[in-house]
C-alpha cells in the first residue's frame, strides 16, 4: 500500500501525468458534447441545416488554426525556453501580432461572407458569419492566454475554459429535447455568448503568467512572425486538406451531401482524441527536450507517442468499421445510409493520422516548421485534385476514397524522410504498440 501511495504522490508531479490528465479532461469533455450534441443535431435540424451549419464550423475551426499556427506555436516554441525581460518580450510581441492577425481575418470573415453564402446556396451563413466576426474579436484574448498557459506547461485554465465554452453550447441544443425549437443561427448567437464566458476563465488562470511591454520588440516581432509564416502555411494547407471533401461535395453536389457525409467525418473526429491530447502535451516538452538532449529526444519521444496512440487507435477502428451499420443507426438514426460506406473508409484515417500529426510537431520542434509547411501544402493540393476527379467519378464516397489516398501518400513519404532524418523505425513504433497491450511484453522490450 505504502508503494501505490508513494508512486501516486510521484505520479501527480510528473508533466505528463499532470499536464495529461488536464488535457484528456479536456479532449474527453470535448468528446461528449461533441457526441451529444451531434446526436440532437442530426434530429433538431434537417440535413439541408446541418450541411450549412456543418461548412459554418469548418470555416471557424478553418480561421481559428490559421490564427493558432500564426500565433500559437511560435509563442510556444520561444516563450517556453525564456524567462526574465526577455519573455515578456515575447509575451508582448506576440499580443500584437495576436491582434493584427485577427482583425485582418474579422475583414476576411466579412468580406467573403455573402460570397460563401451564394457559392454554397445557403442563405443562413450570411447572418451566422457576421455574428461570428464579433466572436473572433472576443477570442482575441482568449486564444493568448491559453497560450501563454501552455508555453508554461499549464494546461489547468484551458481546460476550464474550454469547458464552460462547451457546456454553454452543450445547454442550448440539448433544450431541444424539452420542446425548444432553434435553427442555425441561434447557434452562432449562442456561439458568442460561450466565448465570453470562456474569456473569463482564460484570464483568470493565465494572468499569473501574463506580462506586457508596450514597447513592441522588432526583433522578436521578426523572429515570430519567420517562425509563424510556415506554421501558419502548414495549418492552413492541413485544415484545408481535412475539409476540401465537404467544400467540394457542397459545391458540386449540394449541401444535402454535406449533410450526409459529415456524420462520418465526426464520428472520425470523436475517435482522434489521443492523438490530439498527446500533440497537445508534447510539443512544449519536445521543444525542452530537443534543446537540453539534442535531435535524439525527438526520436525517442516520437517512436514512443506514435506507437502507443496506433495501439489504442487499432482496436477502436477495427470496431466502427466491422459494425459501421449499427454505429451509424445508433449516432445518425434512419436515412442516413449512405453514411456507412463512408464512415468505414473515413476510420481508417485514424490509423494513419497518428503518424503524420506527430511527423509535423516534431517537424517544428526541430526548428524545421517550412519542412513541415512544404509537406502538408503539397498534400492539400493532392487531396484538392483526387477529390475533383474521386467525386465526379464515385459521387458521395468519392471523397473520403480521396482522402484516404491522400493520406496514404503522405505517409509513405513522411516516414521515408523522418527515418532517413532521425532514424525512425517502425520495428520500434510497433513495439511500443505492443508494450502498451502487454502482449508479449519482453519480446517488445528487447527490440530497443
């Protein structure tokens, strides 16, 4: 007894034990709602509604990564390994670019606004995206302080905010089942109100890391903005890659195609939350290690993550696609069974996503974020033209058949490069997978 309560007091100092469970809290908190929320959607709305409200989110999640590689990990990558004058340098220097950034993209949102709405013939997205040009304002300070948390390996303020943020829109969609009836653009309004919320958490727990100086440096100005032109390029190019499929399904079948295939898109989603917890945590410490260790860090810490995310992801895919039929009754409910082929063909990217998000963070701790930029614009362009001539050719599943190649292609050529830069062997990735189940655990073992 002495021994579990000595190894739960050592537990709970560790990084990854603390910083892990904030983050899985998270991820998981994000997971129900998320699952709850989709499964009164699909009823509350009709499919025409949720293919619109489903190109809305896209676009926020599209601008709001724009955003997180401009700003994110550039602070991350800097600020994490600085104290004293110099961090607050940081610090500052980033809040102006945070802001400059931003309000560029609120004249973006606004600009293109009626253009979406009449190139995806949903009239709703007018309202919803000026609505939404007030939230990223909002999100403004928001987005900075849970950054700057997390360049201090402290995960407990994004957590909450993140959480409340949820819960808000988790509230509104769930009034549905006691008679409330809503549409799209009640959704945005409510959208709005989450993020003010969300902003108070976010100051409360990051102001004790929060320092400013109005004397803006341009040096650091210069070195964030080098460092955030590449990551911004490579959120872009991956966001756009994961959401070209819905763009062109909108636009040369209808919405109504939309509608049917991002159940099987977020189903996918819900699926990739160890992939994103660990992402979370790891790039601030791989960022330390690399710097305290040398390359090899990067190595280990990859082989190590990769492998244990596939072990858990294995068993979860394998059981989506063998009963793809009952998860999508269960989740969607009757009419939707052209989702099943899909969703079969779009859990496979779960097994393959591990390899090329963990390829890109180690890509950009390494110092190297263009390398990364250069690979996954490439990708984007790929997947763009697969899915031109997947969809005119297979309709519906031609565009996760697009996607998945894609995929496929990309890591077939990540792992050629990581292996010839840093050694990685996926005889040692697999073993890892193997530690993790416990399955003939020496043998694994003694593959390292």
């Amino acid at each position: 007894m002495k021994k579990l309560l000595d190894l739960f007091k050592t537990s709970r100092k560790s990084y990854w034990v603390r910083s892990g469970t904030y983050t899985l809290l998270g991820r998981s908190s994000n997971l129900i709602f998320g699952f709850v929320n989709f499964l009164v959607l699909v009823r509350a709305l009709t499919v025409d509604e949720l293919g619109t409200y489903t190109l809305f989110m896209t676009i926020c999640t599209f601008m709001e990564l724009i955003k997180g590689g401009f700003i994110g990990n550039p602070l991350i990558q800097y600020s994490s390994t600085l104290t004293g004058n110099e961090y607050t340098k940081v610090i500052s220097a980033s809040l102006f670019l945070n802001i400059c950034i931003s309000l560029l993209q609120v004249v973006v949102i606004l600009v293109f606004a009626f253009w979406l709405s009449d190139f995806w013939s949903a009239p709703e997205l007018k309202q919803m995206f000026i609505i939404y040009a007030i939230t990223y304002v909002i999100n403004i300070p928001l987005s900075h302080m849970n950054c700057i948390q997390q360049a201090n390996f402290d995960f407990k303020g994004s957590f909450y905010s993140n959480f409340f943020r949820q819960l808000i829109m988790f509230s509104f969609i769930l009034s549905y089942l006691f008679g409330y009836k809503y549409d799209v653009v009640d959704l945005s309004y409510v959208q709005l109100v989450s993020i003010a919320v969300a902003l108070a958490f976010g100051v409360y727990f990051g102001k004790q890391y929060f320092s400013f100086d109005k004397n803006i440096s341009k040096e650091w100005l210069a070195k964030l903005w080098n460092y955030g032109k590449y990551t911004f390029g490579t959120n872009v190019s991956s966001n756009f890659l994961r959401n070209i499929d819905s763009w062109m399904l909108a636009k040369m079948i209808s919405p109504l195609a939309t509608g049917f295939y991002n159940p099987a898109i977020r189903l996918g989603n819900l699926f990739e939350v160890p992939t994103t917890t660990l992402t979370s945590i790891a790039f601030p410490k791989l960022v330390q290690r690399i710097k305290n260790e040398g390359e090899g860090a990067a190595r280990h810490l990859y082989e190590k993550s990769t492998g244990y995310i596939f072990a858990i992801m294995l068993p979860v895919v394998s059981l989506v696609v063998i009963f793809a039929d009952y998860v999508v009754l269960i989740i969607a409910g009757e009419g939707f069974e052209e989702t099943v082929p899909i969703l079969r063909i779009t859990m496979l990217y779960g097994l393959i996503v591990p390899f090329n998000r963990q390829f890109g963070i180690t890509l950009s701790a390494l110092g190297k974020p263009h390398y990364n930029f250069y690979f996954v614009f490439g990708n984007a362009i790929v997947n763009t033209i697969l899915n031109y001539f997947f969809i005119k050719q297979f309709g519906l599943i031609g565009a996760a058949l697009a996607t998945l190649t894609t995929f496929l292609l990309t890591l077939i050529y990540n792992q050629y490069y990581i292996h010839n830069k840093l050694n990685v062997k996926w005889k040692r990735i697999f073993g890892y997978s193997l530690a993790f189940y416990k399955v003939g655990y020496a043998k694994a073992k003694s593959i390292f």
